[in-house]
C-alpha cells in the first residue's frame, strides 16, 4: 500500500518546532502579536500535546528540579497565574511530570494554543529556499506505565533521571542495581506538601524559616550584610520575583553572595554553608560564595562541606567511598547539580547494588542481563605483580535482569536542532549551492551561534533554550520567556519596517563565540550573572546590530 500523499504546502509566518515551554510561550507571544483568530502561526510538535520532555516522561519519580512559582510562566496579564491557583495550582513545591502535564494542560486552556499546534508531528527536515523563501520541515517510557514491583531491575547511569529512578524503584524491585561511572553530587531537594495557599507559592518557595540568603527575602528572614534584595515579597502575584528572575544568574530570585569563601573565616563559612543546606533545592549551589565556580580551593571547601553531610547517611563504608568519595571527583556544581529525595539512603536497602563502572565497566548487554569486565587484581596479589594493578580477575560478572533501564541523558541543548536536516537552498533550488546543513556546519567547527539565538548562514531561523545561551545553568522557563520575548520583538520589527529575511552576520557570530569562550575558560563568575539579559535588550536597542535584513 503506498503511503499517503504529503500535505500541501502552507504559507506561514512562523513555524514553532517543539511544544516545551520554549514553543508554548513563543506560541502564545506570536498569536498575542496577530490578535487573529487564526494567524499564519503553527507549532508542530512530536508528541500528544504540550509539556515536551514533561509530556514524555512518564518513569517513576519522573519531577522537576526547580521549586515552584519559578518553573511556571509568569504572565499575570493573561490569569494564567490567578487561574491555576484557582483550579488547585501545584500541590509540591518541586512538582512531579504529572503535576507538569496538567499545568500545560491548563496553559493550553487559557492560552488558546491548540487552535494553532499540530500533535503527533515528527519535523525530519527543514531547507531555506533562496528565491522563495519558504521552509520545507523534518523520550520514552510508556504512558500506560510498567510494572515493576518484584523484578531485577538495572539502572545505567546516575544523573538526574536515573536519581529520581532509583529513589522510587528502590522501594519497589526485587533488585535494584545501579552502574555508576561518576558519582553524582546530589543537594536535598526540599520538598514539601503545599496547601493552596501557601506562601511558598505565592512568594517564591522561601520559608520564614529556611535561612535565605538569596537577594530577595521576606522580613523575617536574615539578610547579610552587602546583599541587595532584587524583589520584596507581599501577598498575591509575585510580580517583582518573575521581574527579578531575568536579573540573577541562575534564572532564580537569588544570587551568588557578594563576597569570597575565605573573606569569612572557618566559623562564618560553616555557618553560611549550614543556612544555605537547610534551605534545599539549589540554594547551596547557586546562592553561594562568588567565587565558589572559578577558585579550585573554594570549590574544594564547598565540596567538603557536601561531602561531610552526605557521607553519614550512606551505612556501608564502600559504598560511602564511591557515593561520595574522600577525594573529590570532579570540580563541585560544574556538571549540573540534581536534586534528590532520599537517594543516597536508597543504597542502605538490602535490595539495591552498586556497580562501580570505572572498576568493572559493561563489556556487552546479553539475553539474560548485563555483562561487566572481571575487577582488576591489584599487583600485589597478581601472579606478574607487573605495574600499578595485576591482570584481569576472570571472565567478569553476568547480571540478570527482568528489565534494563537507560538513564543515560538527553542529546541536550543541540540535539533537539540538530537532529532536524536543516539546510538553505539556493535561488536555483540547490541545497548545496550555498553549503552544509547546520548539523556539518557544527560537526566541523562545533556550535556556533549568535547571541545563542541564531546561526549565520540560515535565515529566519531562531531557537530557544539552545547552545551558548545560559541554558545549563538557567531556570527553564525564565529563559524561554527572555528569548522568546525577544525574537517576537524582532519579529515586530521587521514587520514595521517591512523586511522579510534576517540572518545572522558571520562576523557577529565570531565575536559571540569567542566572548562565550573566554567566559568558559574562567568558568561562570557572577559578574556576568546579567551579561545576556543585558546583551540581548543592547541589540535591540541598537536596531538588532549584528543581523542582516532584506
């Protein structure tokens, strides 16, 4: 039977590719910007409605990692915000994938969305037609959920997805075994039931008794001395926290503090480090000293901190030393940070196992499970004694499994773009007359943006939430409002002007490259907390200097 005929071709204004909540809140600000009933808008997205990644994961303990009223939308103009407090609103401050769902759910209602969106669509392709100018287009555990209570069960990887795994599983399974390459440096999540009305989520999440030491606090709670609060709390929308959130570096209402590790003495930092803990979420991360992400010794006495508070809680003296090692492993909040809820205590349970991957790393996957490499023999008990260990201890170890679970992470930031054929054609309807798609283009030189919004060579094209953006440090949705605010706002100006193409300049690019380059060598001070808000509102101002339009 011969597949059906494509579709035909459809003159658009703009084409969203993804319903997460970069595409829904570019979605709703471009249908705010046509006020029609139904504008030359569309937003395809693979899955069955919006959410992205929330809409898909749906694995046990699946939640999101930043508290509540900042992984939301703020748009108080539309009541989304009254209007979800109203319906129930959320009912943990770090909301599970299903909690996720509904809010999308209650997006879509309020927003209007659907009316423009097309579910259940793969984008394979995407070619910029030189003469024509129009664009030709191109996670995953199962809704009904698997049963896993009593089977042997194996978790690879130790990331955030696969910490949320084995926290609910490990009170489940049979067996539980968990291959580990790098421990994970997990903070206390925080979590908690919230009421209605609670002040966590009309304030932002912080407790009068949590010890905040973010720039915005509420009265009764300690402010240091040298901080300047970015927001005051009251009652009702907290629209100055949503306002404050494009100022901080994380996409929080807080900040790095305002001075270095060792300005305070040994008893200060412990104290500071103890009210940072006590708060949760990613307080002692990201609210912390200044210089906690670029001075190797201040990291160091961070990472110490962390490891002298996790280490009680892990009963075997080995497993102690691969969760959370003496030695520190890798630099402390340079991979990013995920929360959990009782994960390390998961490894006391009679039924959970460690599988230390730089030991006895996985030789192959086998009908019955997974195969590991023999542990190295150390040199003094080989029979050679050669060298710093002795040979190869055996045949190595077959572990059998009724289900294997890879929770190895996402094809982050660039994935999601590169994995769509994206090319330009030319005037004579080559696709090659005018060079390599965007994925060759970064296969050969690595991820070259823009402002991370753009890419030379491909006009009319933008992306949210992409590569050299503040993406991996960010909150989600801070980030999708600022990029998505600005491309609209680019958009409007072309129309003003009656233009109808921009792209990129090449040299714009390189100087964009090279600036997140230098910054990543330093690693991520605070001073640049504001460096890309500020740099985005520059270049509108200036007439959105760097691109070219016709």
């Amino acid at each position: 039977m011969a597949p059906p005929p494509p579709p035909p071709p459809t003159d658009l204004d703009a084409l969203i590719v993804g319903g997460g909540f970069g595409g829904a809140w570019q979605l709703h600000r471009l249908q705010q910007q046509h006020q029609e009933e139904h504008p030359a808008i569309r937003l395809v997205e693979r899955g069955g409605g919006f959410g992205g990644v929330w809409h898909a994961n749906r694995y046990p303990g699946a939640r999101v990692d930043s508290p509540v009223p900042h992984y939301e939308f703020s748009a108080p103009r539309d009541a989304l915000w009254e209007t979800w407090r109203q319906s129930g609103g959320w009912r943990e401050r770090f909301p599970d994938a299903g909690q996720l769902r509904k809010y999308f759910e209650h997006v879509d209602e309020v927003f209007g969305l659907s009316r423009n969106a097309r579910f259940g669509t793969e984008v394979t392709g995407a070619t910029w037609e030189e003469g024509e100018g129009r664009w030709l287009h191109s996670a995953e555990w199962p809704e009904e959920g698997i049963e896993l209570e009593g089977k042997r069960v194996a978790v690879v990887g130790t990331g955030a997805t696969a910490v949320q795994l084995v926290q609910e599983l490990g009170k489940t399974a049979k067996q539980l075994t968990v291959f580990q390459r790098t421990p994970n440096l997990a903070l206390p999540m925080g979590q908690k039931r919230l009421d209605r009305d609670d002040e966590e989520v009309k304030n932002g999440g912080n407790s009068s008794d949590s010890g905040d030491n973010s720039n915005g606090s509420n009265s009764e709670v300690e402010v240091e001395e040298g901080e300047e609060p970015l927001r005051s709390k009251r009652a009702g929308y907290p629209s100055s926290l949503y306002a404050s959130r494009t100022q901080s570096f994380p996409g929080f209402d807080y900040n790095f503090l305002p001075r270095l590790t060792f300005d305070d003495d040994a008893e200060q930092r412990r104290a500071t480090y103890e009210r940072l803990w006590a708060h949760g979420d990613f307080h002692f991360w990201l609210a912390s000293y200044a210089d906690m992400l670029a001075d190797p010794r201040a990291n160091a006495e961070a990472y110490a901190f962390w490891r002298d508070k996790t280490r009680p809680r892990i009963v075997d003296e080995a497993l102690r030393e691969k969760l959370a090692p003496m030695r520190q492993p890798h630099a402390f909040g340079c991979k990013r940070i995920s929360l959990e809820d009782g994960y390390f205590e998961t490894f006391n349970r009679e039924n959970v196992r460690l599988v230390d991957l730089k030991e006895t790393p996985i030789v192959e996957v086998t009908p019955r499970g997974i195969r590991t490499a023999a542990a190295p023999v150390p040199a003094a008990a080989g029979k050679d004694g050669g060298g710093e260990g002795g040979g190869d201890g055996g045949e190595g170890e077959e572990h059998a499994f009724d289900c294997i679970i890879f929770a190895t992470g996402f094809d982050a930031i660039t994935g999601g773009i590169s994995q769509i054929d994206i090319r330009r054609r030319s005037a004579d309807g080559a696709t090659t007359a005018l060079g390599q798609s965007l994925k060759e283009k970064w296969d050969r030189a690595g991820a070259r943006t823009y402002l991370g919004l753009a890419c030379a060579g491909f006009p009319n094209m933008f992306f949210t939430y992409g590569p050299q953006a503040p993406t991996a440090f960010c909150n989600g949705p801070t980030c999708a409002e600022m990029q998505g605010d600005w491309i609209v706002g680019l958009m409007r100006h072309m129309r003003e002007k009656g233009l109808e193409r921009v792209e990129a300049r090449e040299e714009s690019e390189e100087e964009w490259v090279r600036l997140v380059d230098e910054l990543a060598r330093k690693t991520l001070l605070p001073e640049t907390k504001s460096t890309y808000y500020a740099r985005l509102t520059e270049c509108a101002a200036e007439g959105y200097a760097g691109f070219e339009f016709n």
